[in-house]
C-alpha cells in the first residue's frame, strides 16, 4: 500500500511549470486518483505528466504507459477516422449514408447524410426499440438495428446527442466504404504511423496497462426528472455501467463511441494532426483542408438530449459554445469530453493540443476543472487571452 503525497512523474518545459503545478493540485487537493495530461505546441510536446494510481485501492502506480477508457473522446478518433477517409476522397460528408449502406434508406432515412451523423443531427441519438450494453458486443445487430428504424426527430433540424449510437453510425460508414472495421483503419492508418498508444478494441496483451475506472454515486431519486422522449431513449434504455468496462468483453470490443483505451500522451500527439494543418511527428496524414473541415458548423442551438444546452457542432467536435464552461480564446478550436473528466482541446490558431485523462470520475457533463485549471496556465504561459465563448 502506497501512502503519503502523490509523485508527478513526466516532464513540463520550465515555461509550463504552473502547468505542473495545477497538475499536482489535483492530486493534493484529494481531487484525483490518478491521470496524466499533455500539451502540444507548434507539433512538439512541451508537456507530458502523469502520477496518482490505476486502483482505488492505491495498490498500483499510474505508469508511464498507463492505459484508461476514455469514454467519448473515443469519438474524436472515430471523426479523425471520416475526416482521414474524406480527405483522401473515399467519403463525402455531403452524401446520403445510404450511398455507402443501402439498407440504412429504411424508415424514412433515404436523404440523411454523413455530415448529419457526424453533428448528432441524424435523429438517431438512441436505438427503438432499445438495445442493452451487452448489445454492443454484437456490431451486427446493433448496426442493423439502427439502420431499420425511424428517426426520433426530423434530421439536420436540431442536434441530439449521439452518446452510444456515433460510433456505430460512422463506423459502419467506415467498414462499408473500406471493408475494415473502424478500429482496424484507426490504427492502421493513424495510431501506428504516428506510433500512437491509443486503441479501439484493445488487444488482451495489453490488459496489465490498464487502469480501473471509479465511477461517482448517481442519486437514486430520479422522479423529480422530466424526461422527455428523445432523453429516455438516449440516456435510459440503453445504458452501460462503470464495472463493465473492467472487462474482457468491454476491452476487446469495438465500441468507438465510448471504449477507446489511451492516456493524455497518445490523445494529445494524435490530435496534434488537425493542430498543424495534417501534420504530425513529422509525418503528412492529411491536407490542412482535410483537417479545417472538422470546423465547419453544422448545427447552432439547443440540443434534444442534453437538456437543450446550447451546443454549436463541426464534423465530429465540438466548436465555441455555451455548453463548455471553459471559455475558449480562439475561434479554430475543437474539443470533446468524455464521461468523469477525460478531455480533449485542439486549437489550430495556436496550433496547440491539450488531453486529460484520468479514472477518477466526476459527475460534469462537458469536463471539469480538473483539467481546465491546467488548460488554463497553459495559455497564461502562452499568452493566449482567454475570451467569453459564444
């Protein structure tokens, strides 16, 4: 049993040391159990810590190499996937799915295009009839359910959180037009050449690097909670739970909405890609339009299943919006959060990139002050101003 104060291990460019410092904060403060976080400028990392435990336990230390489900902040390498693939002309976001997968036309679904997965605006934010998380074990059923169906809602008319459901939307999208499963062309054709340690279906081998999620207490008295249609099918018929993703099952499936595996260091350097125009450890993955593509804005307003919070979507990220309460200074940036805290920021004016990644979690919705205390010193030693987001 390990005791005492916790070690940051890692590095921060002496510039970045309030960096560090909120780091070790969140340790010293009780708020962390254990986690990393790194930065990008300009293409290099100038940050790149970790510290705290992979058990509640406090029986094993958060290594080097430490791997965590980062719930979905998988979605962002599941749209770098479509970005790659429409960059490279096999994929237009323009087009009706059904170009790509024919039997998705069913129920009324023959004009929804690409780009209306990719911002959530589909109307397919939950499956009807519902599905379990053991479902998601099986690609096949799920995907042929979700092509069988209606939509919840008139698609491109409003965005409505796709929490389960993008994954399994693109990622059909993607085997259909490549013949290989999504996690397969992410690590094929992103993970591996930029020597990445971020997966989609994590191999057994790798199961001795992982570190255990520690879920928060969800009040029980949920009567007080108007729901409304589109919110119960999306966040109450079909649910997964924090001990799950323990599992082999969980671990070794493709679920590339909410099962990626990496730390800070893989998600930072990977989306060091769309920070500087398509280049990444020296190597061109896509054009820099490729990329500015992530930024076009496919929806302004509220959204249906997150309680009509205010969100603005690209093509598979977020852009400026109310929903984050960290107030972004520049225009060109994307960001995503995952369930408990795991965060993600890219900013192609500074040609930065920022990830969190962690097992402690916390109940906020769109990431937490955990990460945006770091976030934040970060731009001060930058001196990048911060702005009121949109």
């Amino acid at each position: 049993m390990h005791q005492g104060t916790t070690t940051v291990h890692g590095f921060a460019h002496d510039r970045f040391a309030a960096a560090r410092e909120a780091f070790e904060a969140n340790f010293a403060n009780g708020e962390e159990l254990g986690a990393s976080f790194c930065a990008t400028v300009n293409g290099e990392t100038v940050v790149d810590l970790w510290g705290g435990f992979a058990d509640e336990a406090k029986t094993r230390p958060w290594e080097c190499d430490t791997l965590v489900n980062v719930y979905s902040v998988t979605k962002t390498m599941t749209a770098l996937t479509a970005l790659l693939l429409a960059d490279r002309g096999e994929l237009d976001f323009s087009a009706p799915v059904a170009k790509y997968w024919p039997e998705f036309a069913a129920n009324g679904k023959a004009r929804i295009t690409v780009a209306q997965l990719m911002s959530h605006t589909s109307g397919l934010s939950g499956w009807r009839p519902a599905c379990s998380g053991e479902d998601f074990y099986d690609w096949h059923k799920v995907t042929s359910m979700l092509a069988a169906q209606a939509p919840l809602w008139e698609p491109g008319t409003a965005s409505g959180y796709h929490v389960y459901t993008f994954g399994f939307l693109i990622g059909e999208v993607v085997r259909r037009i490549t013949g290989r499963s999504l996690g397969t062309v992410f690590r094929e054709e992103i993970a591996e050449p930029l020597d990445a340690d971020f997966w989609i279906g994590l191999p057994a081998s790798e199961d001795h690097r992982v570190a255990d999620l520690v879920g928060f207490e969800v009040p029980r008295n949920t009567a007080d909670l108007q729901l409304s249609d589109i919110q119960k099918v999306t966040f109450i018929d079909t649910q997964t739970d924090v001990p799950s993703t323990c599992t082999r099952a969980w671990r070794g499936a493709e679920i590339p909405s909410v099962n990626g595996h990496g730390n800070a260091r893989a998600i930072a350097q990977i989306h060091a890609l769309l920070a500087n125009g398509g280049v990444a450890k020296g190597k061109r993955i896509m054009s820099e339009a490729g990329c500015r593509k992530a930024l076009a804005q496919q929806i302004d307003g509220p959204d249906l299943a997150m309680r009509g919070m205010h969100v603005r979507f690209g093509l598979g990220f977020g852009l400026p919006s109310p929903i984050l309460s960290l107030p972004l200074p520049n225009p060109d940036s994307l960001f995503w959060s995952g369930g408990g805290g795991s965060f993600a920021l890219i900013d192609m004016d500074a040609r930065t990139s920022f990830a969190y990644a962690m097992n402690r979690m916390q109940r906020g919705m769109v990431g937490d002050e955990r990460s945006f205390r770091i976030i934040r010193a970060m731009w001060r030693a930058l001196g990048i101003g911060a702005r009121a987001s949109r």
